[in-house]
C-alpha cells in the first residue's frame, strides 16, 4: 500500500514511517526541512517539502495515496507561546482531513489523545467518555477542538478512524518525560506527587495501533490505543532502582497544586516544567483510559510497563554513558 504520513520527523510519526516501510509499504511524508530528514530518505520515505498549516503544500504528496495517517500535532506544556496549539493541532487537522476528502482518499487514522479529557479524576475514560470543565493546558485544549473537527469530518462522510494515545515513551523520546529521566540519572529530580498517573505505552506498540487501526479499524469509530495505568512516582521509582540511583522523594498533590498557584506570577522568569501550567498538569492528576475495545475489536496488545519501560531506562543509561 502506498500512505501519506504527517508528523514523520516527530517521535511517533517517526516510528510509524519505519515500521510501514518495514511492513513493505510506500511512504510519502511532508517535512519541513528535508534537510533534516535524511534518516527517513535512508528508509526509502519519499520526502515532499509542505507542513499541515499549509494545505496546498501537502496536495503532491497526498495525491493517489491508498491511506493517510495524520500523526502530526503540537506539544508543548508550560511554554510560553502557545500559538503552535490553534496552527498545528487545530489549523492542522482541518487542513489534512479537507485535502483528504477531497483527494478522495479511501480511509485515513488521525492520530488524538487520551488528554482530550484532561483529569478523569481517576476513572478510566473509554471511547464513550465525555469531559466538561476546563482543559488543564493548550495542548489539552487543542487537541480537543481537533477532534471535534475529525468528528465532523466524519459526521459529513469522510472515512475515518480516530486513535487516542495516553503517555507514549521509549528510544527516541523528546518529552518532558525524557527530561526527567536524564534529570534522575543526574540526582536533580528532588520530588514527584503521589496519585498523578497516566496510561503509558511504548512508542513501537503505539505506532503499532496505528497500523491495526488502518487495516481493521471501522470507519467512523475511536480507538483508545493507551497503555498500562501507573502512576508517575512509581514509575520514577522502577526507573531509579532499573539504574541505581536515588528515587526522587513522594510529594503529596496538593502541596504541587500551591507551588503551581505560586508561581503563577513568576511563570514568564520558570523553565517550563515549573510554570503554573507545568505543575498544575502533574499534580495529583489522571490522565488514563481503557483500552479494551482496541483489545477487542483490533487485536492491540501493548507491552508492560515492567517490560518496556525498564528497557527504555537502560537504553538512555547506555546513550549516557552510564
């Protein structure tokens, strides 16, 4: 099959790109820099110069694919500009699924998140899940507002598949996650909260979902493709005795919440893990859902935490030198 892929210079998109080339597929890819891209042509991707805020830039590259994947998006918590959130995530998506319809393309899997919902306040959210209130950052807020785009595209005829990650790690990851490993290894990752806990899936079986959802996955539907609930500070503390080293010390979430009402005013002299959007986003928080009907109906079967987790720990131990 021959796809068109989005995001492929990012860390899933980037994944996805070589297990379909892996799997004996075409991949076209929009980058902006094909400079910078030189792994991916090494793969055999067929590089086009465009980006999703600007949907003529994407038309050659799209035209007579069998299949698009939109995995592009916008990820920053804690930043000070927040313009990339309306342009990528927002912008983006429409830019992406109207070139689709009209291109014609037969089916496409756009790639959201569990954190649509935000906090579930520790209820597992499935595809039926509904969230009201206040989104706990811009990502959060974006992402959302893209999906209700992908569902209105959907609503108006055109063939597509949702998925929605929880945390994604593994080799290669560039999120704050990462930081804060490299930042354990270090001793300066003094404390974490208790209670904050994520869906965590290793970036090859999330790419993987993506996959299953393109081949198996029915048009119109979502697919949760999260991973095994656990909880930040535990997973830090497998990390720390994975590397042996000092585990950060357990926070209670509500001194968290003060430090992030606290700094509020300093947010602009913060590095961005320390904002008030930076700590409001792991203080006491659950970003988690249920995966069983991508179980189900897809047969997704993501690794344990225990297993892929602790093999990405001393894969960054190996890159550091330690």
């Amino acid at each position: 099959m021959k796809y068109f892929v989005t995001g492929t210079t990012g860390f899933v998109g980037g994944v996805l790109a070589k297990k379909l080339r892996e799997a004996g597929h075409e991949v076209n890819a929009s980058v902006r820099s094909p400079e910078k891209a030189k792994e991916l042509q090494a793969l055999g991707v067929k590089l086009f110069k465009g980006d999703v805020t600007d949907k003529e830039s994407m038309r050659e590259a799209m035209t007579g694919v069998d299949g698009v994947y939109h995995v592009a998006g916008w990820y920053k918590v804690g930043t000070r500009d927040k313009s990339g959130g309306e342009k990528v995530n927002v912008q983006g998506t429409h830019n992406v699924l109207e070139l689709m319809r009209e291109l014609k393309i037969p089916k496409g899997v756009y790639t959201s998140t569990l954190a649509i919902n935000s906090d579930t306040k520790g209820v597992p959210a499935d595809e039926n899940y509904k969230f009201t209130g206040k989104h706990l950052s811009e990502y959060d807020r974006t992402k959302a507002e893209a999906h209700k785009i992908a569902d209105e595209f959907i609503a108006q005829g055109l063939p597509l598949v949702i998925v929605q990650p929880g945390l994604i790690y593994g080799p290669g990851d560039t999120s704050s996650v990462r930081t804060s490993l490299l930042n354990l290894f270090k001793g300066q990752l003094p404390m974490l909260p208790r209670q904050t806990a994520y869906s965590w899936a290793h970036v090859d079986d999330i790419a993987h979902g993506h996959m299953l959802a393109m081949e198996k996955g029915k048009i119109g539907e979502s697919y949760i493709i999260c991973g095994e609930y656990y909880e930040l500070y535990e997973a830090f503390k497998l990390a720390a005795q994975t590397a042996g080293v000092r585990a950060p010390m357990a926070a209670a979430p509500g001194m968290m919440k003060a430090m992030s009402v606290l700094v509020k005013p300093f947010d602009s002299l913060m590095p961005e893990s320390y904002t008030s959007e930076g700590l409001r986003i792991i203080s006491g928080v659950t970003y988690i859902g249920d995966n069983s009907k991508a179980k189900r109906e897809l047969g997704y079967n993501p690794r344990p935490v225990s297993e892929g987790w602790v093999a990405t720990v001393k894969h960054e131990m190996k890159n550091q030198g330690l």
